[in-house]
C-alpha cells in the first residue's frame, strides 16, 4: 500500500511540476561535482547520517566536490502524508540557517529545506540550485525520497538506502545495493538497473576505557551486548526467551540505547532480570563493548554499524541471517534461528579456542568493512559507467 502511496504522489508532483524538471545534456554538468540527498541528517552520534558523513569523505578523497541537500521529507508539516512511525523523525531546526556544515577537515556546502515548506515550493529551490550547480549526477542515500526522485529527471540520481541489505523505495533507474544479489534475486530483478556494491564504516577512535567494575558487573561472567535505537521495537518475547536459556548458563546481558519499555519488560523473564543491566545511549560505544565479550543481535534490519564496532576490537558477534547486521558482519557469524542463537552463544562462552579464532575472523571482517574510499570509488565508477553509456 505504501508503495502504491509513494508512485501516486510522485506521479502527481511530476504532472504538476510540467517542464520545470527539464533534462541537463550530459556534456553542460560538472563531471566532478555530485549532489548527495538526504531526507534526514542530523549528527554523527545517528547512524544513518554517519553513513551518510561516511560517502562525503570518501567522495573527497576521490577529488569529488560535494553539496548536500537535507530534504527533511521525514519532517513534512504541510500537507504531510501520515504514515507508520513518523512520528520518530527528527531534524535539527538550527540547521535551516546554515550554508555549510563541518565533515571531517573541511565545510561542505549544506541546506537544509525547512520542515514547514510544502512539498511544490521545495522542488522549486532544488530546481534553481540543479539549474546552476549541474552536478555531474544526484546521489540519493536514504529511502521514499520523492523530491530526490523528482530531480532525477533533469540529472541522473543513483539511490541507496541507509537498510543497506534492502533496496530503496525509488522510482529512480539506478538502484544501489550494499551487498550482492543473491541467485534467486538476480532472477527476480533481472530487468532493474542494480548496482551491487560494498557498504562500508568509518569507525571513530576507541579513546574512552571503562571497568566491569565501574558497571558492577564482576569479571566471572561472560557478558553480551545488545546494541540499538529501536530496542523498544526490536527487542521481541523470543528473543528474551532465548536469553533466558543463556542467562541460565552464565551469560550477563548489557542492554545499550534507546529501551523506554526496558522495566515492564524485564519483569517477565527474571532470570535476565537478575542478570541483566540497562545503560542507556552511550556515545562511545565501542568503550562499552569492549568490556563485553560477545555482540548479539535481535530479529531487526537495521544495525550494521554496531556490529563493526565490536569486530573492529575483535568481539566475535551473534545474528540471524537477515537484515544489515548480517550483510555487514557476513555468514561466519550468522545462525539460522533463536535456538541455534542460544547454542551458539554457549559455545562462545565455554570454548576459548573457538572464541579466539572467531575474533580474529571479526578483525579480519572489520578491516574489510572498513575500507570506504576503495568502495565508493568502485561505486563512483559503476555510476559514471552507466550515465555515459545507458542515460544521459
């Protein structure tokens, strides 16, 4: 229903928009210039604009220039189309009055489009900027960008989620994907234009050390980390089952970020109760993880940059096979179901061999997921490839 939603607004914005969204040749656009879209970008601490913070470097690295456009889409109060969980989008109001915003070492041009603009008025100002600017082409990292969608009709726009593992919802031809595509999905999308890359992770600097004993947790027990902010949605009754069996074999659990059900949940299962500890959202997470000794996943598509954090210093992890967690931290990890979950667990505890090759395994995982620049330059190419060869 939702994508039925999404074509029919898009269809009526462009009858509407007539011969504004006119196409620029190829030869008249700045070969070094990308425009990236965003429909949300708020600060490193959010996962999904540090991935965004992430390709900008990258694309510098390469002698890319960059403007980054924050459509606010998430944050629509005129005429906003009410769907599931908006109400957990956010934007940063300060922003709307900046022309640059800080990446790394450098300014890169910014706007932010105001979160009470009609979504008309909006694609005029993205028009008149496209109009001057010409980017070689658009880079859309996020999902249901309709304005982004728009523009890809005057330059060439390539989209990416920020769920790296799934496809975007996008009407634009150029559909990024952070893994490959599996047998059964080449044949299912054999007649879409997929670009199947790597989505990498730049990790900040592990700076911060904590103790067990600063978090009362003694140094006999072998510790989880749960990591997430959604753990309110993520966090199901199997999964507290499951931790249940390894809690009864003692495993102490770490809940880490955003969890406002935390203590009506928790009653439930009082062996996790009594093994178990809330810390809130942590800003250095890796400092906490790295008092942990194994990073476990619940039944959710988000997460893969956590799961890198905690292989980056060599704390093996456990998953299920799906979502980002899984595309990230690949099959060595990755168990069928909550029962092979809680077998798995186990295991890591009770055999130290098979713990500290497993670790070495994460290291090696990190290093690879880790390596920004060599990706988007292969994506960079992949794009440019086919605006020269299938667009315009």
């Amino acid at each position: 229903m939702l994508y039925e939603l999404y074509d029919r607004c898009y269809n009526g914005f462009l009858e509407s928009s007539g011969t504004e969204l006119a196409r620029i040749p190829l030869e008249k656009r700045n070969p070094n210039l990308v425009m990236i879209m965003t429909v949300q970008f708020l600060d490193d601490i959010h996962a999904p604009t540090k991935s965004i913070i992430e390709r900008i470097k990258a694309l510098r690295a390469l002698g890319k220039n960059v403007i980054l456009i924050n459509t606010t889409e998430f944050c629509l109060m005129n005429g906003y189309l009410p769907t599931y969980k908006m109400d957990v989008a956010n934007f940063y109001e300060e922003y709307n009055d900046i022309s640059e915003i800080r990446v790394g070492d450098e300014n890169i041009p910014f706007l932010q489009i105001p979160d009470d603009l009609p979504v008309q008025y909006r694609l005029q100002v993205l028009v008149q900027i496209i109009n001057k600017l010409k980017p070689y082409y658009i880079l859309s990292i996020g999902t249901g960008s309709i304005l982004a969608d728009l523009c890809g009709n005057m330059v060439p726009c390539a989209s990416m989620s920020v769920v790296f593992s799934s496809l975007p919802c996008t009407k634009n031809k150029m559909k990024i994907l952070g893994r490959k595509l599996s047998t059964e999905e080449k044949d299912i999308y054999k007649k879409e234009d997929i670009i199947e890359s790597r989505f990498t992770f730049e990790l900040k600097p592990h700076t911060k050390k904590f103790s067990r004993k600063e978090q009362g947790i003694t140094e006999d027990k072998f510790v989880l980390v749960v990591v997430g902010t959604r753990l309110d949605y993520d966090i199901t009754d199997e999964f507290m089952e499951m931790l249940e069996k390894v809690c009864e074999n003692g495993c102490y659990v770490i809940f880490a970020g955003i969890m406002d059900n935390y203590n009506g949940l928790i009653d439930k299962y009082p062996v996790v109760a009594d093994n178990s500890l809330f810390v809130g959202y942590f800003k250095d997470i890796m400092a906490l993880m790295d008092i942990c000794d194994l990073y476990v996943n619940p039944d959710r598509s988000g997460g893969g940059f956590s799961v890198i954090e905690a292989f980056s210093i060599g704390k093996p992890g456990v998953y299920l096979k799906k979502g980002d967690v899984y595309t990230a931290g690949g099959e060595d990890f990755a168990v069928g179901t909550f029962d092979d979950m809680a077998e798995q667990i186990i295991k890591y505890k009770k055999d130290k061999e098979y713990y500290n090759s497993m670790s070495a395994v994460a290291k090696d995982r990190a290093r690879l997921m880790t390596s920004s620049t060599e990706a988007m330059a292969d994506l960079d190419r992949q794009i440019c490839q086919r605006i020269e060869e299938k667009y315009w």
